[in-house]
C-alpha cells in the first residue's frame, strides 16, 4: 500500500513540475495565462473497513486550472499591437467564410498579403460592421466580418458648402455694385478666397468680393446696411476672375424689397466669361445680420447663398473643363457675419470638399472603433473591433497559441464593444503580456522539486523495508 501512495506522490510532485515548467517557458508569450496545478487526495474504503484507522490512498490532480489574471502591458509602435485591459477575448477565425471561433488575449496582429489583419497562425480578426459616422449596425458575432484594411487613394469629396464668418467695416463708404470689377480693387471693399475641389478631386480658388452698397441709401424709401457679394472662381486664358453666378435662396424671404440683386459688367471683360451677379445681405442697427437675398434667419428658410452650377453656371465660359460634374453648386452659408465699425476680418472659413487622399494610418480607438485616415483628412471608418467574454474562463479549452475554444463548462461566447458594460478597454500600440510570476513560480519549483524528493525517499524506505523481510529466514 505505501508503495503506491508514494508512487502517486511522485505522479503529482511531476504534474506540478511540468506545470511550472511551461509556465516559466511561456514568460514571454504575448497573451499567454499562466496555469495552477491543483491536487486532491484519494481516499476509498468498503463498507465493512475500518475508517477509523483507514489512511488514504495517496494523492491525484484533480485539474490544472489556467489563471485568466491581467498581464502587464507592453508598449509598442505597431498600431496593430492591441492588448485588453479588462474583460474579452478577440474572436478570430481560420477563414474568411468561416464561423467556427477561437479567442485569444494575444493582440500581436499583423496584415497578410491581401491586406487582412491576422494573427501569427493566419487566424483573421473579426469586427462589427459600422456606419459611414462610425456607429455600430449591432453587436451580434453571426455579423462579424474580417477586418481589412484599404490599399486604394481616399474618394475625392465634391465641395458643396463652404461656411464663413466675418466683420465688414461699417465705416466703409458706400459704392455703386453694378459697377464692380474683380480687376480693380478700388471697386470692392474687401475680398476673401478658399480652396474649393471638384468631384474629381481637382482644386480651384473660390474668392468672395464684398461691395458696401452706396445707391440704397439714396433710394425712396432708402435702404441702409446693405452689402453685396460677388462670387468668382478660378480665372481665364487672360488671368480674369470667372464669374461664379449666384442666386440666392429658393424662397422670396419677407425682406424681399431689400434684396433686388445686381449685374456687374466690368468694362472690357470678355463676353465669354459673363457677368457678376450680386446677392443682398442687410445688417440691422445693431450689426447683427438681418437678411441674406431676402431670407431672414430664424424666420425664412434657407438663409444662404448659392451657386447655380460651376460646369455650365459661371458665366458662358465655366470652370469644369476637366469631365467633372458641371452640375456642382456650392452654397455660401455666412455663419453669423457682423457690421461694425472695425477692419474687415474673417474669424471663420472652412469648406466640405477634399482632394484624392493617400492612406497615411490606421487607429484604433479604446472602444475598438478602426479608422483609416487619408491625407486629403478624410477618414472612413472600418468596423469596430469584437469583444467576447464568457461566464466561466476557466472552462474554455486551450488550443495552443495563446487560444482558447468555447465548451459547455465555459457557457456560450457573449458578444459585445470594448468600453461598455463589464467589457475592458482596448489600448492601441500595446501588447499584454504573459501573467506569470517569475518569482513565484521559481518558488513553486523548488517546492515541487521537494515533494518529489520527500515521495522519492518514501518510495526508497518502503523499498528497503520489503527488501529486509524478503531476507529473514
């Protein structure tokens, strides 16, 4: 009987040994969750024994149970680097077609030839779909998809509205508007220019000009604070501004009296390029916008400038030469401009449009949420990095590589993002490391390495005890 307690001694000492073994060789696996031996002792007897007196049949694993604790982060600078602080798993498959899952804490990824994100073994991350403004279409791994990221220039994006605040001097001395020239400054008060893009991508310069009106005072009744804008882009064979030809808003407005519009034809200008029109915008005593063609903000709608089309629109000549859409306005949105009595400034001008964009990065935001972004700015938004947690840890089943698969002890994958509910952050530029203790498990070594001595010299003793009776005569 000693013999085989012993025996099952040293068959544990061994488990415990090995155990720690591959948890100080996996020290520096990225990922990797260390495991804990953990034994039992076995004890039988029949009925009739004597348990007051029964000792115990030895000892026995009863399992080797991984430790799911955080590891200590790495970083890095591999934006494909991702690590979990907290709760999840990343879900990748062998495939692309396919839904059978394994789940990893180990964030190393890298991009394979075809420019999908992969684990070392091949395995692709998986990912929400996500709307063109980067909220999720639903967090369900029957939808997840492989996470790729583009190798194509980023979409030109067609300018349509460009948006401005400014102050015009009040002090200015009125002009006569229809006698505006974009050749003779003398014409115009002051004058502002934007990069605007065609649906091709190609750059033009759109430039504003800003026409005190001096004829409305003089009108029966007179109309005072009225300023006229004149619009050109781009210029001519000859260097001549072309006229951008503006219509105002759609609707009438109720300051229609005050928003007659004007024609300027600058002496000399080729026919071909066409004429100025300029657009109304009345201030009231206080400074504060009034009108724009006639529309009132906060009353009428629609309280903008527009172009009537740049291909066909600015004048006879146009400016889309190059096959982009002719058809292109652009609506000149003034963003509550202001007469005082003070230089002429823009305080604000930004447009929508954008050139051809080259890929110039990828981020991943800690709620998992992946970003392309180009250098024309823009950014399109690529899917939302899946996160799975599951009731039980300890049940998944180890697959090697960092890996794990779900079984009935671990209960089914729950699905969700990172950052919400009992799901951890993703941190970009990072990697979890191994959760082992170095420490410790030298300790735990020299421990094992003891039982199996001390079951070692049992097995020794009850050797020799037999060995002596085998001797009397």
């Amino acid at each position: 009987m000693s013999f085989n307690i012993a025996l099952s001694g040293i068959s544990v000492a061994q488990k415990d040994l090995n155990t720690t073994a591959n948890n100080i060789a996996n020290t520096n696996t990225t990922g990797f969750k260390g495991s804990r031996a953990e034994f039992s002792d076995v004890y039988a007897q029949s009925v009739f024994g004597g348990g007051k007196t029964k000792v115990g049949d030895g000892g026995s694993t009863a399992v080797v149970a991984q430790q799911f604790s955080q590891g200590s982060l790495k970083f890095t600078n591999n934006s494909l680097d991702l690590a979990v602080t907290g709760n999840g798993f990343y879900a990748t498959t062998p495939d692309l077609e396919a839904r059978d899952m394994t789940f990893t804490r180990a964030g190393n990824f890298k991009l394979d030839d075809d420019n999908f994100v992969v684990t070392n073994q091949g395995s692709f991350l998986q990912v929400y779909p996500v709307n063109s403004d980067g909220t999720s279409q639903g967090v369900s791994l029957s939808t997840t998809e492989a996470l790729r990221i583009p190798d194509s220039a980023g979409v030109p994006v067609a300018t349509t509205e460009v948006e401005m605040t400014m102050n015009v001097d009040s002090t200015s001395t009125g002009l006569d508007p229809t006698l505006f020239d974009p050749n003779d400054n003398s014409t115009y008060h002051a004058s502002s220019s934007i990069t605007v893009f065609d649906s091709l991508g190609e750059s033009h310069i759109q430039t504003t000009y800003y026409v005190k009106d001096g004829v409305g005072p003089t009108l029966t009744p007179p109309v005072d604070n009225r300023w006229y804008v004149f619009s050109s882009i781009d210029a001519d064979a000859n260097g001549n501004p072309i006229p951008v030809d503006l219509n105002g808003s759609t609707s009438a407005g109720t300051d229609a009296t005050t928003a007659t519009p004007v024609t300027a034809a600058p002496t000399g200008y080729p026919a071909g390029d066409g004429d100025f029109v300029g657009v109304a915008i009345r201030f009231n005593a206080q400074g504060e916008i009034a009108s724009i063609n006639g529309n009132e903000p906060g009353t009428d709608p629609q309280p903008f400038i527009q172009s009537q089309g740049l291909g066909n629109g600015a004048g006879e000549a146009g400016v889309l030469t190059n096959g982009a859409d002719g058809s292109q306005s652009i609506i000149i949105d003034f963003d509550s401009p202001t007469q005082f009595a003070s230089s002429f400034e823009v305080t604000a001008l930004e447009q929508d449009g954008a050139t051809v964009g080259r890929l110039t990065g990828v981020t991943i935001a800690d709620d998992g949420l992946v970003s392309a972004n180009y250098s024309n700015g823009t950014v399109d938004y690529l899917g939302r990095v899946a996160l799975v947690r599951f009731a039980n840890d300890q049940g998944l089943q180890q697959v090697g590589n960092a890996s794990w698969k779900e079984t009935i002890s671990s209960g089914q994958p729950l699905a969700g993002e990172a950052n919400t509910g009992t799901f951890g952050t993703i941190v970009s530029n990072a990697l979890e490391q191994s959760n082992v203790d170095i420490t410790q498990e030298l300790v735990d070594l020299i421990t094992a390495q003891k039982s199996f001595q001390a079951n070692s010299r049992a097995l020794d003793i009850n050797s020799q005890l037999q060995q002596n009776i085998l001797q009397i005569r």
